[in-house]
C-alpha cells in the first residue's frame, strides 16, 4: 500500500547468499562436543554427550549419563581418541562443563586438553550456528530414539546410541557430504593421507614443533625409542622427526599435523611391532 501510494521508494531485491558450507578439509582436524538432553522410559531426564568430527560427520562417539558434567565430557573425549587419534582443535559451547572462560575460570577439562596438545575452540556466547552440525545431528538422533522403545535406564540408553553410531555412521547416507556415509568419508580421507611418502617438496621444511614437544628421531627400519619401548611407524617415516603425545595410557605419535599411529603399549614387550590392530592398539592405516 505504501508503494501504491508512492510513499516509500522502491528498492531493488537482494540477491540471495549462497549456501555455503563451511567444514574442515581432513578428519581430524576439528571435531565437535555438545551435550543434549533425553527422556527415559520412567520420564526421568538423561543426557548424551557427543563428539563429531567435523569434515566427514563422522560419529566418534555418543556418551549416556546422568547429568553433562566435565568428568563425562572427559569420558567422551577420550573414548572417540582411543579408536581414532586426537584431534588437532576441538570446538564446545561454553557450557562449564568444557570450559569457564565466560567466568574467569580455567576447568580441569581445559587443561586436560591443553596437556595433550588440543587446542579448545569455544563458540561465541549465545550463538548454537557454530556448532550447527551437532545441533542438526541431535535433531537426527532424537528422532530415530522417538522411533524405538524408550530405554529404562543408562545402560539400555547406551546400547541404543552404539545401535545408532553403526546405523547413522554406516548406513545412512549424508546429504551434507555428498550423499556419503560417514565412515566412507572418514575413512577414505584419513586412509588417502597416508598412501603417500612423507617425501619433502624442494625448499620444504621438516615439521616444526611446539618448543617443549615431546619429539623422537626414527631410525633407517621405522623405529624410534620411547618410554623404554621401541615403537614401530614404517620405514616411510625413516629419517624424520615425530611427536609424541601421551593421553592416558595412549601414545600418539605425530609427523607434522598428521596421525601416524595410537597405540597403548604393552609394556611386557619391549619391541612394539607394526601390524594388525589389536585390543590394545588403535592404528590408523590403509
């Protein structure tokens, strides 16, 4: 009616933004943890911690508990790098939970990661676009949770999420990463970046390293020394200088920014072999 009545001036339309996606371009690099908020059978409230990764929205792991806390946030965290390395950042909300840094306080899960290596990104107050992704995947979780018996308690809860990680990292194809699953990018990803040498480009640098790294020097057959074992890498990281970063009874060892091998030593055996993966030993290789 303004216009009608040549009240207002016309203005031309805005063209509208492109639906740009923005992701990591390798696993690993960053992943996602966030906390939601779930019903059990009795009505009681229960709670689900979860970590991402953030290029292949892959689903490191899915945590029940009673109530988001920093021990359970913890637990989480160290479940998704005992079968997948660590990460390089890893980005929270900022609940108390991950962080106090909105109350002048630094909480044991900060330095915990900060021990290890793991830089902690923390979304800005009162803005749940930064982590869009896990906020888009509750919405899938509960959805497939409505469609199954509600679980009786933490347990019965924790055995339908496992149900679920197969199903939603396996089996579902993701619209997001180009109608792949998950694990076939996450996997395909992590295995393509390890077909090649570590070969340095003319000019190109060895890996520089934070100043007190833990750093070891690999010997002409793949092995360097460390912690009283001698831990085998490949003979295609022979001459190069890795990092060690301990979390726990984990060992992982990096070149550069990449994941070479997570294991847990078997400290009964001085010679850590380089083979098939075992209880004891997460490694990623192609």
């Amino acid at each position: 009616m303004l216009r009608r009545n040549h009240l207002v001036a016309a203005q031309p339309r805005r063209r509208p933004k492109a639906d740009k996606r923005f992701e990591r371009e390798t696993p690993n690099d960053l992943w996602q943890i966030d906390a939601t908020e779930v019903a059990l059978a009795s009505g009681e409230k229960a709670w689900v911690v979860d970590c991402l990764d953030d290029h292949a929205r892959f689903l490191l792991c899915a945590l029940a508990c009673e109530t988001p806390s920093g021990n359970a946030a913890w637990r989480c965290f160290t479940s998704a790098a005992a079968a997948h390395g660590l990460p390089r950042q890893l980005l929270s909300d900022n609940h108390l939970s991950f962080t106090g840094r909105l109350y002048g306080l630094t909480v044991a899960f900060e330095r915990k990661l900060a021990a290890i290596g793991v830089e902690l990104l923390n979304a800005a107050p009162a803005h749940p676009q930064t982590l869009g992704k896990l906020e888009r995947f509750h919405r899938t979780l509960k959805e497939w949770l409505e469609d199954e018996r509600p679980a009786r308690d933490l347990a019965e809860l924790q055995a339908l999420l496992e149900r679920f990680r197969a199903h939603y990292n396996e089996e579902r194809p993701h619209q997001g990463i180009g109608d792949e699953t998950p694990a076939e990018r996450y996997q395909g990803s992590a295995r393509a970046g390890l077909l090649e040498a570590p070969a340095l480009a003319p000019g190109e640098e060895e890996p520089h390293y934070p100043p007190r790294a833990i750093v070891r020097a690999v010997a002409a057959n793949g092995v360097f020394a460390f912690g009283g074992s001698h831990i085998n890498i490949g003979t295609r990281f022979a001459g190069t200088r890795v990092r060690i970063l301990e979390a726990g009874e984990l060992v992982h060892v990096y070149y550069g920014a990449e994941l070479v091998r997570s294991l847990a030593p078997d400290h009964a055996r001085r010679y850590q072999r380089l083979g098939k993966r075992t209880r004891r030993e997460v490694a990623i290789t192609p």
